[in-house]
C-alpha cells in the first residue's frame, strides 16, 4: 500500500507542477493564447510610413497594428525606393529621408508605386457618394458672348427745346405739368404778342394793296406781290402754325393771341413756362423729349471692348421686367475709356414703342455672340481646375481610375475652353466633383507621379514638358 500511495502523490505533485508552469507562461506570453501578432505598424495618419515595432507618430498617437487578415492593400509597398516626396503633396522630392517644415517624415516612392502613378483610384461607391459626372469630348462650334450692365437713357438726338422769335406773354397755359405726355400739334399754351399783332397788320395792308393794283402796271403789281410774301414769309420765320396763316388769310383780320404747338411726340421734361409770364425771343418754355426710341449706356470692360462693332445686335434684360427680353443695336462705342473702373461706354439703340423704357432704369446686356464657323475641340469650364500656375482635367480611363491632364487652352466662350494640347476627341472628362476628387485623393501626389514617370530617382520632370501654362 505504500508503493501506491507514493506513486500516487508524485503523479499529484507532478500534474500541479505542470499546470503552475503552463499558467506562467500564459501570463507571460499572453500572445501564446489566441492573440495573433501584428505582421508591423502603420502611421495612423498615412498607412505608406510603417514600423517593425510599436511607435508614434509627431502627435504622440500610436501606430495602429496590421494582421495578416487585414487587406493586403494595407501593406507596405515593395521593391525599391525612387525618391521621397513631400507629405502635403507640396511639389518637392528628396533622394534620401527627410522631414517637413513641420518635422513630418517625406514619403517614400517605389518602383511599384511609379508603375501606376499618373492615376487616381476612387471605389464605385466614393464615386456616387461624390456625385461624380463626366462628358465625352468632342469638337463644337464656339460662340462668345460679352457682358455688361447699364441704364436707359434719353435719346439726345430726340429732345426739343420750345421756344419763340419773339416777345410775348403766356396768355392761357394748356400743358402745365413737366412728364405730360403731348402729342405733335396739340397747343402747348396761348401767346399775345404785340410785334406779332404789327406783323399780321403788316401782312393783310400788303395783301390789300396788291389786290387794288390788280389793274395796275406790272411793275406795281410785283413790288406789291413782293410786299405781301416779304409780310407772310415773316410770319412763317416766326413759327406761325399754317392752319393759322389760313385763319388770317380767309377772315383778313389779325388774332389777338395764337397757339404754341408741340413740335413732336414726348413727354414733357421741364416746364419753365408760367401762365401770365413774360417770355423774350429764344427763352425756353418748354423741353419734350421723344421716347419712342431711347439709348442704354453699357459699360464695357476693357478686354471685351474689341469684341463690340457697329451695327451689333444686342439683347437687354431689363430689371423692372424680368421676362422680357428687349433688341437693339450698337450705335456708337465712346472714344475714351473711364481708368476708375477700366470700362468703355457703348450706346445701344433701342426701340421703344409700348414706352416701357423709362429712363434711368437699370438692364444687363448681352452682345450678339461671335461666332467661329470653325469647328475646334472644347471642355466644359467646369472640368477644369486651374491652379493659377497650370490648368488640369480628369480624365475618366475606366471605372473608378482616373488620370490627370495638364492643358493648354484657348479662348473662352459661353461655358467651354478651347482645347490647344492635352486632350483629344472622345477623352471622358469629369465636369462634377473633380475638386471633390482632388480632395479625396492626392491629386498633387498624381501629377507629380504622372510627371515623374521615366525620370531618375530624385529628379522631377519640368511641368513645362506637358504644356503648362
């Protein structure tokens, strides 16, 4: 029974030892049960700057541990190291490891990075999320439309100043109110004038003597002719309204007062004229202008200014009629040019028959557009993201790649570019989202790659190469 009993508490003793020692070994080694070992650690920031062990980055936040289930996608990139750039996408590379003005480590580029630079990758469901849109290329007619704001006008040529050869009274007043509408005829007021008075008399003596010598010798008869037209003619210079010549001539007495008629249709724009007043020869009773055709003033910008001619239809909005589009034509492009605001006045003439274009009112106008018969490649100005140093295009390769263009434009009309070097007919542009893009992906960090390719490490290709501008 000892035997056993001895066998018995070794086998104990031995299990507890066993046990003891497997439990240090786990609290020791907690990765020996079931904790997987990260493969390395990943910049939380930027998953390119890896390490070997646990680390942190500039802003103290700790490297996050990549597994070996993890996307490989996450991995570092292999095979050799070209060069490093710059962090922020900055268009700076080095050729060995160095930081940032902000002491952030440059990243490193490789052979295998290099083999698809030039393009970005954005996922099927970034795209929509984005709301991306793009349009395939092609040649159109281009058609370049100037701008300007500007405000009606009394046409100058129209405006009439009343006014008498000679002294009078303003006896009866018939238009006593300025911005009266009056129509070509109709009697502005009644004068008395005592010279006129003298020159009727004048005129019915002289045509009372030509009459009695109607038997006479022909030399008395024309010398009292020529008296009677010398006293009519008279009355004409006088502005004498002809309706009023022939009262005179059928009842041969003279009219104490006579009518002022409007010369034209318009409206009144000022009324010195006073019922009772005194008037002398060449004072101003009345001034009417006709609106029937009026001027907008545009102010054009200087750089547009060789876009305008004579004779260039135009089509005005005005701001009190916001759903009427009003017609005219340039009349004449001022010869000086205002350096307060580096614009050109252009009068455009405009029709005004409804009387709707009341002076003083404000309009945007829009000049006929020229247009090239030419054919020439365009892009939608809103594919284009300019830079300020160069103007670039994304071009969709396939679903979700896209490339970056660096472009060399013409001139500008209504919404497109005409395309010089960069792009060809039937490229699919992005005309949505492409700063959204630029923004989700690196763009700068594309345009480097997609100049860097076939260059040595640690040299960059001059942007000049690809018609930067």
């Amino acid at each position: 029974m000892s035997r056993y009993l001895l066998a018995s508490l070794v086998l104990i003793l031995g299990l507890s030892l066993g046990f003891w020692a497997g439990r240090q070994e786990v609290l020791q080694n907690p990765t020996a049960v079931g904790e997987k070992k990260p493969l390395y650690y990943r910049h939380p920031m930027n998953p390119q700057v890896t390490s070997t062990t646990p680390a942190k980055d500039e802003m103290n936040m700790d490297y996050v541990p990549v597994y070996a289930e993890q996307p490989t996608a996450a991995a570092p990139e292999s095979g050799k190291i070209l060069y490093y750039r710059h962090p922020m996408g900055a268009a700076d590379t080095s050729p060995v490891p160095k930081k940032d003005e902000m002491g952030m480590d440059y990243l490193p580029v490789y052979e295998s990075e290099l083999a698809n630079s030039g393009q970005i990758r954005i996922s099927p469901e970034k795209i929509q999320k984005l709301g991306v849109s793009t349009e395939i290329l092609a040649k159109r007619t281009l058609t370049h439309s100037i701008r300007a704001l500007g405000s009606i006008q009394i046409d100058e040529r129209r405006v009439h100043a009343v006014t008498t050869k000679f002294e009078g009274w303003i006896s009866r007043l018939y238009v006593n109110a300025t911005g009266q509408a009056v129509k070509r005829g109709q009697p502005l007021l009644e004068v008395y004038s005592p010279e006129l008075m003298t020159a009727q008399q004048e005129y019915l003596i002289a045509r009372q003597g030509q009459q009695a010598l109607q038997q006479g010798s022909a030399q008395a008869r024309g010398t009292a002719k020529q008296l009677t037209d010398n006293a009519l003619q008279r009355l004409h210079y006088w502005d004498i309204a002809p309706a009023q010549l022939q009262l005179l001539q059928s009842e041969e007495k003279p009219v104490d007062t006579l009518p002022l008629l409007a010369p034209v249709n318009g409206v009144v724009l000022e009324k010195p004229a006073q019922e009772g007043m005194r008037f002398m020869p060449g004072e101003l009773l009345f001034r009417i202008a006709d609106l029937s055709t009026v001027w907008l003033l545009a102010e054009v910008f200087e750089q547009d200014i060789g876009g305008v001619h004579l004779g260039q239809v135009v089509q005005v909005r005005i701001n009190a009629y916001p759903d009427r589009l009003f017609s005219g034509k340039v009349g004449f492009i001022y010869p000086t040019l205002a350096t307060e605001t580096r614009t050109v006045k252009v009068r455009v003439e405009l029709p005004n028959g409804e009387g709707l274009l009341k002076p003083g009112l404000y309009g945007s106008v829009t000049l006929a557009a020229l247009e090239d018969r030419d054919e020439r490649l365009a892009v939608p100005d809103s594919a284009v993201i300019d830079s300020g140093t160069r103007r670039v295009v994304l071009v969709q390769r396939s679903e979700g790649r896209f490339e970056p263009r660096i472009v060399k434009l013409g001139r500008q009309a209504d919404g497109y570019w005409e395309v010089l070097a960069g792009l060809d007919a039937g490229d699919e542009v992005v005309t949505r989202a492409n700063f959204l893009i630029d923004a989700e992906s690196n763009l700068k960090s594309a345009l480097d790659g997609f100049n860097n390719q076939g260059a040595k490490a640690g040299q960059a290709t001059p942007e000049t190469q690809h018609g930067d501008h």
